[in-house]
C-alpha cells in the first residue's frame, strides 16, 4: 500500500539532479570517454529503471548491472543501449541474455565452459583479475589470460576486457592501482588484435584519480556508479563540484509524548532519560532499511535542527529526542536522509555513524519505502 506509505515514510529522487551529476563527472572527463551508469542493486536504491530511463534521455548508452534479473527489468523498461552483466549469472539463462541482447562478464575458464557447453552464442566480456582476487582470469599471467581469451572468443560474440579497483578511493591505494592498471593493460595489449570494442576498468574513484586517459579499445567508458547518485566512494572523497545526492528520505512524526526523568525508551531499555524529556515517535525502523546500527547514535532532522535517536531502533519506528525542538508536532515531517534548512545528514554521514558505506545505506532503503520521482 504505497498509498498509506506516501503519507508515513517515503524517498524522494530528484532525477535532474541525477542527470547533473552524470553531466558533472562526465565534464572532468577526457574528451571521447563515455559513461557506462552503473544501475545495479535497483540504481543504489533510487530505482533503476527510472535511473536508467533518465540517464539514457540524457545521452548515455552503456549501462551496467549486477544479474540477469536486473537485466532484463532494464530492456523490459525501455533501455535500448548496451546493458552488461557485471557478476555471474548461472549459462542456463543463454537464451534469456541472446533474445535480450544482454551482455555477459565472463569471470573464469570454468564459468566460459558451461556456457559453450549451453551451444547458444552470447555478448561477453572478459572479468580479468589484477588484484581484488573476486572474479576473473589471473591478471598475473597475461599469457595465460590472452590464451583463454583466444580459446574462448570463438563461442561468443566478445564485446571486451574489464578490471575491477579496489583501492582506487584512498591515497594510500594509489600504488596498489597504478600496479592493477598496468597489469590489465598487458593483459588489453596481448589481445589487441581481437579489436575488442569495450576495453575498461575505471569505476567512480577511477575516473577521478587514475584517469590517465589511455584509449585501449574504440569506446573509452567509465563505469559510473555511486557518484552518480551524489555519493563519495570514501568519506574523505571531494567530489567534482554539481555534484549531489539525488535522494531525500522523509517520514513524519506519529506521536509526541513526554518522558519523565529515569524513564527507559525502547526494547532492552538502553536509554534513560537524564531528565524530562520530549520525544517524538516516527515510523520507519529497520524493517523499512533504517539501520539498527544507528540506535542511540544516529539523528533526524526536524525543522532544521537534528534530533538525536534514542534507544534502540525497532523493527517499525524509531524514537527521537525533540526536547529542543519545542515546534516539533504530531504529523510533522522529518528527514531521515538529506537537507532541511541549514543543517544536512547525508546516507554518507550516516554511514560514516554507523561504519559502513553510503553504498550500503541507500541500496538498504527497503521496498517498503516508495520513491517519489520529481
Ligand atoms: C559496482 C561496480 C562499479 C561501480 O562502482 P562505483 O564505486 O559505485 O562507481 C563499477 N564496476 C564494477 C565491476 C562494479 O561492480
């Protein structure tokens, strides 16, 4: 009931902002390089179809996901460009990914196998290995990668090579990167005669700090997934300047009481009040992504100023300390993620809270939440 759920605890997604940021990024970008947006994991929870339809309008043709599942809500969408498949997904789905025109990333010798074992010729593109040690061929033998390549390229309709960073957000990663990126293009270099069209390795971090503006295939392309949606990779990341989170998590205040000193709030009774207090109940709780983590740690806004969350967050609501917020009524709205007046909570801020990622907190937001587009 999406209905009921526009008046308790919804997200908002501000598409134009969504394509600034893409303009944004794709601005501090060498000339001829283009983005492939990165929707998996529903656009990071901003809804992938929507973000793609969005994106697409706005010029992009190369789009990425995580399963064939979310592969195919793209073309059934309405995505005409390339969509690629960047994790694994079981060859019995060959002629799913053919009559879809999808296109498939390799991640081994044995993963290439079952699907020429399958007889059904599909797009796909080689995961090398240079150092995450999660998929693809052992970047570490070039040799070895340019003869499995060779093997299996008559099977397919192979598109391209790609790599993945994984320390590319940090400065202490950067040697680490540098080593990747020269792997994988020795490995690029002892194929090159294949001419494969899609030959890349850069995701947000990479584009803004290893960008070297190498053309190792026709289409240069930067997988461009969390600063798209306005996030950083790292919390100590500066961004390009335009860009911003593109989504606002509201709810409303379902009911203000006053607790008495030495009162508990909460399961486990894990908040006394030091004194009387106000406290408003608002409800979304773990259930609807909020992180329990954030249980006497996170905060909300509420006309302008941040309440702080007291006791544990429950399955459903959370409670808020709002005796300093003496404007704060019954049926009041609040965010959760975002900016009210002078003061922001970002799900980068709120990761940072909790130890995770802003990556985490948004792709969270669970479906229980319905998204506003405007
Ligand atoms: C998720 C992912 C990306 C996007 O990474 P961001 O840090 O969000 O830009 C790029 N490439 C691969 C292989 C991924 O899995």
């Amino acid at each position: 009931m999406d209905k009921g759920n526009l008046f308790r605890s919804w997200a908002e997604i501000d598409l134009k902002q969504l394509r600034k940021n893409c303009l944004a990024y794709k601005n501090m970008l060498q000339a001829g390089q283009q983005i492939m947006a990165v929707v998996k994991a529903d656009g990071y929870g901003h809804g992938a179809v929507r973000t793609a339809l969005t994106l697409q309008k706005g010029g992009v043709e190369l789009f990425a996901v995580s399963n064939v599942n979310e592969a195919v809500e793209l073309r059934d969408g309405g995505i005409e460009g390339e969509i690629l498949i960047l994790g694994y997904t079981p060859a019995q789905c060959a002629s799913v990914l053919k009559n879809y025109d999808i296109t498939q990333a390799l991640l081994s010798s044995a993963h290439a196998e079952s699907f020429v074992a399958q007889g059904i010729s599909v797009k796909a593109q080689f995961a090398i290995d240079t150092g995450m040690n999660r998929i693809g061929l052992d970047g570490d033998d070039p040799n070895a990668c340019a003869s499995a390549i060779r093997h299996y390229a008559p099977f397919f309709r192979l598109t391209g090579l790609f790599t993945h960073l994984c320390s590319a957000d940090t400065p202490d990663g950067k040697q680490f990167t540098n080593g990747q990126i020269k792997k994988f293009i020795r490995v690029a270099e002892s194929v090159k005669d294949l001419a494969l069209p899609y030959v890349h390795y850069m995701n947000t971090a990479g584009g803004l700090w290893h960008n070297p503006g190498l053309k190792l295939s026709a289409v240069s392309l930067v997988r461009l997934g969390i600063s798209l949606y306005g996030l950083k990779p790292d919390y100590e990341n500066v961004l390009p300047a335009g860009i911003a989170p593109a989504l606002t998590w509201k709810a409303v205040i379902s009911m203000i009481k006053t607790v008495k000193e030495g009162e508990t709030i909460g399961y486990g009774r894990t908040y006394t009040a030091p004194s009387t207090r106000v406290i408003a109940t608002v409800p979304v709780g773990y259930a609807d992504g909020y992180n329990r983590a954030l249980s006497n740690k996170g905060v909300v806004l509420v006309h302008g100023k941040r309440a702080p969350i007291v006791g544990r967050v429950c399955m459903d609501q959370i409670m808020i300390d709002v005796t300093d917020i003496p404007e704060a009524k019954f049926e009041d709205e609040v965010t959760l993620i975002g900016t009210d007046g002078e003061e922001t909570y970002s799900a980068d801020d709120m990761a940072r809270d909790i130890g995770t990622i802003g990556y985490e907190v948004v792709c969270d937001i669970s479906k229980r939440v319905p998204r506003i587009y405007h």
